[in-house]
C-alpha cells in the first residue's frame, strides 16, 4: 500500500514484512538520532516507528529542528549527534542540502551519517549532488515503511560505529607516529629507529624482539657497501646497533629481511616478521621474533602503523638532510657559521682554560676568483679546509664566510705561529698552485663572553685588527678593543653631527716660491671644531670619516669651499691657486670626476688654479681607477700633485702615465736634508720631477738651512711651519697681502 501525497505519515505504519525484529538487549548508553523536518507530524510518527529500537546495544535518544537553521544549531551545539533523518525541502527548497553543507564544510563532521527524505518526489536530488554533498542515503518518504526505516536507521548507526572505530585507531596511531616523528625532529636516526621499535611493542606485546635494518651506505659512517645493518634493537643487545645483520649470527633474520627487501612486501611466519616499508628513496625492514603469531587485527594495525613510520622515517632523513644543509657549508662539508656559533656557545660555558677560538681570513682571495675564476677559488676553499683539519688535536673547524674559516681547539696547537705555518706552502688548487697568506684573530677563555655570538664578534674585531696591521698578521682579542671602537663610533657620530652643523673649517698653509719669496698658492688643510671649541687632529678624524665614508660628503664640501675661496681670491690674487686632498674613497665613486668638474664649473673659476693633490698610497690601493680618473680631470684644465711619493712602493710604470703637474718632496726626505750624506734621496726626487718637466714642491720646511739645501738642488717651491703654519682664511688673506 502506498501512502498518498497529503497523508505522508501513514507509511511508518506500514510493514512490508512477515518477520519479526530481532533486537539486540539495550543499555543505557545512547545514539543521538537528530530528525529534521518542518513537519511536527512527520517527528512524532518517526519517532513512534522507532520506538524502543535498540541498535548495537544502545537505545536511540532523539533530537528535533523544524528547519534548516534550528538543525544547524542543534548539531553545532551536540556534538554526540550520530545520525540526521533530513527534509530536503523545509523554509525553501534547497534547506535541507543546506545543512548537510553546512555539517560537511563548515564543521568538517564527516563521521554523521545523513539520511535524506522528501514527500516531494520531484524535489529528489541529481545524482551528482547526492555525491557532492556527501549524502549516505536518499528517501522519499513514500518508500520508507517501518521495517525499511529501522534497517536504514540501523545500517547507518552501524556505519557511524565503523567511521568511529576507524577514526580512534587512527588517531591513536597518529599519536604513536607523531611521537616517533617528534623524536625523530629533536634526536637522530638511531632514536627515531628505537622509538619506532618501542611502539611496535606497545602494537604486539612486551615478549617481542626486533631490530631495524636498512642498507648502510648513506647512513652508516663510511660504510660504502649495500649491507644491511641494524639502526636500533630491542630485546637483542645494544652492542649490535651500527653493525651488520649477519653479525647478530641469525641466519634466519638475514634471510627473512633480505627476502622482505627484494621483494618489496612483509614475510610474515607464526614466530617471526620481516616488515618491509618504503617513502620516496628510503627504505628500511623491520625484523621481529614473536611469541606467538599475529592476530587479524594485529596485522591490519602494523600495516596503517608502518604506513606512519614510513613517512616518519623519510621525514627523519629530510630533517638530517635539512640539518646538514642549515649547519654544514656545502663547498668543504665543514660546519658552517651557525654551527660554529654553537660551538662557540659550548665553548664560551664550559671551563677549560686552554681552549682557544679563532678565525682565518685569507688575504685577497676575491683576486684569485677573478683572475682565475670562481672553479679554482672554490678548490682553493676545499684544499685551505682539508689542510686546516689536518691539524687535528680535537680542533673544530668551520667556514664561516666566503673565504673566512673558524676554529676550536687547545692553545698549544691553536695559536699564531700553528696557524701560519698552515700557508706556509702553496695550495693546489686544478692545475694551478697558489701560495697564499692569511690574518688571524684570536680569543682565549679568558676574555671569552658568556654567548657565541658574542665570542664571534670579539674574535671579528681581533680580525680586523690583524688585517690593518701590516707587522703582525694576527691579533688576540681584548677588552681594550671593545673600547676603541666604541670610541671610534662615538667620533663618528660626533663627526656627522659636528659636519652637518658646519663645525668643519678649511685652513691654508702658504706656499712659496723660492725663486722670488712669494705666495704662489696654498694647501687646503680640513680643520674640526667641536662645539667645546677644542679641535680634534686631522691624523684622527680623516682615517674616521674614510672608515665610515662621511669622506665623500666632506670631499664635496671640501672642492666647493676650494672653489669659493678662489672666486674670492680673484680680484686681488688671480695667480694664486688652492691644493686639495682627495683620497681612494673619492675615486671609487663613478660621478667623482663629473661632480669635480660641476663645482668648478659652478664656481666660475679658471681649472688651472684648482689642484688636485692624491697620495702615493692611493695610487697602490687602484692604480687604473686613479689613473682614469686624473686624465679626466686633466682634460679640463685641472693641476695634479703627487704626495708623499718615495715613501710607499707604487710603480714606476704609473708615475709616467699620471697626467702630474707638481711632485711633492715629502717632509721625510726634508727633515736632515742639511747633513751630509742626508740629501740624496731629496736630490733623486727633484731631478727625477724635472726630468718629467714637473714642478717641485717640499714641505715640511722649519729651518733656512733646509731652504738653502733645496734652492741649491734646484727645487721649484716650499711650503712648512718656517714660512707659515696653517691658518683660517682670514688670516690666510692678511698674509698673502704681506707676501705677495
């Protein structure tokens, strides 16, 4: 009999069956069963139909929503609810598809069972939409008779139970395999491998014993074989651990595990196991000796277990992976500086007195990566690592940096003279052999700082030290330098404030003719003025503002104030001209020569009473650079000096291509050029200057005898505390009125 469409409750009496249900004896536990439908009728005979239901030993306990937002609540607000007998069309036509979205994406239940039932058969949802919504099972309300209602009811609850006990094992198991994976993340392989083992146990039984096996080349340190050797043991000995399976003297495990590992699958006898697992490149057996054989569900556990614990032991060797790749420098397989840092930890902590650390920094290797090429420097690298570790003693060594190495060790093999003679020969490095040098900086324990970062920057600032020292190409670290160069940052600072406030001053030394006694020009000398009123020595503040590079800010500002004493100067003293020092920072800056120009130009005044006066120092540091840029500057009219020259080791070959109006005889060469035997040098210069049709120029002037000796060796012109020490330019201008 059919229920007709305006009597849809009439069919949960129907019984389509001659047999009786078989219930199973009840308890008091309960499922929670959440009816639907905008009926009230619909509730009470569903719930009558199903009354005293007992399903898989539970009675059922019902919950009502008479519309798609009440059921959404009432799930939200029981999460205990097993199954939902659903109305498809409810407050509108789709509410009931509503809910079961809501359920499934929003909640993320995918353990409810949902049963939908319409009285509307033309409402019946597509197939595709029963798939897309996640719908365990459709009805109209026409079909459901009593006897169908419970076996839907009961087919469902049993479902759920299913889900259920699927899900517990699997979160149980995902918490055994989380533990073995977190253990894995903070230890190493072999406590991963004993962890795994150690829950297997916890799977089978206590009386089990087992050893992990995988293939040692990789794993195992310098074994190059495909042996199988045993990562972790339980029950056997620890000894074993490290070694070969065919060392544990079980010819039955050694055939079982190979059997399980070249057949990719488990071998499973009533008294042993070889479990076989494998994620990506990584495979391992586990191979166990029981007690008794395994149980159905013993078995289908190890299998969802060791899916687990193969992706742990993949992730393992990823994390060992990952580690090598974030502490060990891939070039030499040294540690890298994140590793010396902790090393560095442990040795700022611990008490031994005569430990000692230190970096190495080889001298000028970026020269070699260019000449020769980045192949070469990187076996350089490799060679410098493979003869520092040869040094051994317990020592620990690093490469911190491109071509910066680190080490740890006692101080009788850490030390100055050790560390040197490592350069003492070439290295090889292709087909080239290269003889290197290197700086060192050093710290023993007792200056050594409580945390590694610490310690590897008082061993920085030793470094560093050792590389300006051209003597001594090492330094041991002391507090003293900590607070030179707090000094050095506090001038600095001081220095950009004191410039921006215009505390910087131009001088002028007088230079003379010697020919006629006159004023022919004048050294700009840069003077500091702190807002005390005191000045701080150009010997100290220009090697600070070259550190820091203030040295182009006040470059510029020193050309401009040149230019505009000069523009003063022009009514009463065309015919004097301003020397200016310029230094290697000024050079590096590749609008240097165009901002030179610029200034002059913007000033109005002639190129050749502008001087440019570099050092010889600055000619080592980049000779083609400087060269380039005076040609330049020449081009436009613009006179050039050479400082200082004798006393540095530049070449030749460059004095002949520097486009130089003016030598200069360094005050060196002056000072006792009145004595015997004491003016050969000075004598060397000046005919070598005239030769170049240059202008000779000495400085450093304090007695007439060193005049007399100039005029009589030919030099051109002078300048020095005889004649006048530096002053402001005021003064400057009363002087050249005297003197001119």
């Amino acid at each position: 009999m059919q229920a007709s469409e305006n009597s849809n409750d009439d069919f949960l009496f129907i019984d389509d069956s001659d047999e009786d249900e078989t219930l199973a004896h009840g308890s008091n536990d309960t499922w929670q069963v959440l009816i639907v439908d905008d009926d009230p009728e619909i509730h009470s005979v569903t719930q009558l139909a199903l009354s005293d239901l007992i399903v898989l030993g539970r009675r059922l306990e019902y919950l009502h929503a008479y519309s798609g937002n009440d059921a959404c609540q009432l799930i939200e607000e029981n999460p205990d609810i097993v199954l939902v007998l659903l109305d498809v069309v409810m407050e509108t036509d789709d509410a009931g598809l509503n809910v079961v979205k809501h359920i499934r994406e929003n909640l993320q239940r995918q353990d409810i069972r949902i049963v939908l039932r319409t009285g509307q058969p033309g409402y019946a949802p597509e197939e595709s939409v029963i798939k897309e919504y996640d719908i365990n099972d459709y009805k109209t309300k026409t079909e459901l008779t009593r006897r169908k209602l419970v076996t839907t009811v009961f087919a469902a609850i049993r479902s759920y139970q299913q889900i259920a006990t699927v899900n517990e094992n699997r979160l149980g198991l995902e918490k055994i395999v989380s533990g073995a994976t977190e253990l894995s993340s903070q230890h190493s392989l072999t406590a991963f491998c004993h962890g795994v083992l150690s829950q297997l146990t916890t799977l089978i039984s206590d009386d089990i014993r087992s050893v992990f096996c995988a293939r040692g080349q990789g794993i195992i340190e310098n074994a190059d074989d495909l042996s199988f050797y045993m990562l972790a043991e339980s029950g056997f000995s620890p000894s074993v651990v490290g070694q070969k399976l065919d060392s544990l003297k079980n010819e039955h495990a050694s055939k079982l595990v190979k059997t399980a590992f070249l057949q990719q699958q488990h071998q499973i006898q009533d008294d042993s196991l070889a479990l076989y697992f494998a994620k990506g490149d990584y495979r391992a057996v586990i191979y166990v000796e029981l007690a008794k054989a395994l149980t159905e569900t013993q078995t289908q556990l190890l299998d969802v277990f060791l899916t687990g614990v193969a992706v742990g032991y993949e992730n393992v060797h990823l994390f060992l992976k990952l580690s090598n790749a974030a502490y060990k420098d891939w070039l030499t397989s040294l540690p890298n500086r994140l590793e010396f840092l902790r090393l560095l930890d442990d040795f700022s902590q611990n008490n031994d007195e005569h430990t000692v650390a230190a970096l190495i920094d080889i001298n000028h290797f970026s020269d070699i990566n260019d000449a020769l090429g980045q192949d070469i420097g990187n076996q350089l690298l490799s060679a410098v690592a493979k003869r520092m570790v040869s040094m051994g003693g317990n020592c620990k060594f690093a490469r911190v940096g491109a071509d910066v190495f680190g080490v740890l060790g006692p101080e009788e093999i850490v030390n100055p003279e050790n560390l040197m003679s490592l350069f003492h020969q070439p290295f090889t490095a292709g087909e080239q052999h290269l003889p290197i040098n290197a700086c060192f900086g050093l710290c023993t324990k007792e200056h050594a700082e409580s945390t590694g970062v610490k310690v590897l920057n008082q061993i920085n600032i030793a470094l560093n030290l050792a590389k300006k020292n051209r003597l001594e190409h090492f330094a041991f670290y002391n507090p003293e330098m900590e607070d030179q160069m707090q000094w050095r940052l506090n001038m600095i600072r001081q220095l950009r404030n004191d410039f921006a406030a215009n505390c910087l001053e131009l001088w002028y030394q007088p230079q003379l003719s010697l020919d006629t006694g006159k004023v022919i020009g004048a050294e700009a000398l840069l003077r500091w003025r702190t807002s005390d009123g005191n000045y701080v020595s150009p010997a100290v503040f220009i090697p600070l503002a070259e550190y820091s590079g203030l040295i182009i800010e006040i470059g510029d500002w020193v050309v401009a104030q040149a230019c505009q004493q000069l523009k003063r100067l022009e009514q009463d003293f065309a015919d004097i001209s301003i020397s200016v020092n310029v230094s290697i920072p000024q050079f590096r800056r590749d609008d240097f020569v165009d901002t030179v120009i610029d200034t002059m130009k913007s000033h109005q005044i002639r190129p050749s009473k502008l001087e440019l006066e570099i050092t010889e120092n600055i000619l080592m540091d980049d000779p083609q650079l400087v060269v380039d840029a005076l040609i330049k500057l020449k081009a436009e009219g613009i006179s050039i000096a050479l400082d200082d020259f004798g006393t540095g080791y530049s070449s030749l070959s460059y004095l002949q291509k520097l486009p130089l109006d003016r030598l200069k005889v360094d005050r060196a060469f002056v000072t006792d050029i009145h004595k015997e035997g004491q003016s050969v040098l000075a004598e060397t210069i000046i005919n070598l200057g005239k030769k170049m049709n240059l202008k000779i120029i000495a400085e450093g002037i304090e007695e007439i005898e060193q005049q007399e000796r100039l005029i009589e060796l030919g030099c051109d012109e002078v300048q020095g505390f005889y004649y006048a020490k530096p002053m402001p330019e005021a003064d400057f201008v009363a002087f050249l009125k005297q003197n001119h």
